[in-house]
C-alpha cells in the first residue's frame, strides 16, 4: 500500500506538504540518526525477576544477504546505534526481511 491509498487527494496534499516542510525531522541515513540518539540516551530493556534466557541456535543466514547485512551492521555501529557484545545470554537471532 501507498500513502495515497489512505487519503482522498486533499488530505494527502496537506500530508505530502508537512512531510516536504520538516523532512529534517525523518532521516534516511544511519548516520543522521546521532543526534537523535544521544538525546536518547541508552536505551535498557528491564525484564521481570528471575526471568530465565531460552536457547535459541541462530538460523543461517541466506548467502546472497550477507553481504548487505554486514554492510548495515557496520553501519549502525558506526553510528552507536548498536553495539559490539561478544557473547550474552539474551542474543536473540536475526530475521532479515527484503524490502519490497
């Protein structure tokens, strides 16, 4: 679906004009996303007590995504939006998903 399909043509001129007016506030890059994220803080997930990490082995990752994983992996890292753990309990797999 399209931003179009929501709304009738006049509603959607407002839309497409106050996303054109503060575009500054949607980045598109990684990298644009500093500022944001500092503002933040670091962000902590709190579990509930005695909660117990469940094994999970991680899936194989499709061969013809791994370059672009590892590409945007790097470049989220340069941006402190995530970073390096070399092991822990809660690591969760990853699930890729193309983008249409």
């Amino acid at each position: 679906m399209k931003i179009r399909d929501y709304y009738d043509d006049m509603t959607f001129d407002k839309v497409i004009e106050f996303l054109c007016k503060y575009k500054y506030l949607f980045p598109t890059k990684f990298t644009d996303l500093k500022g944001i994220i500092r503002y933040l803080g670091m962000m902590k997930i709190m579990l509930k007590p005695n909660t117990k990490p469940v094994d999970k082995n991680p899936d194989h990752l499709n061969p013809k995504y791994k370059d672009k994983v590892h590409l945007e992996l790097e470049n989220m890292l340069v941006a402190h939006i995530i970073e390096l753990v070399e092991e822990s309990d809660w690591a969760s797999p990853m699930v890729v998903q193309e983008k249409k």
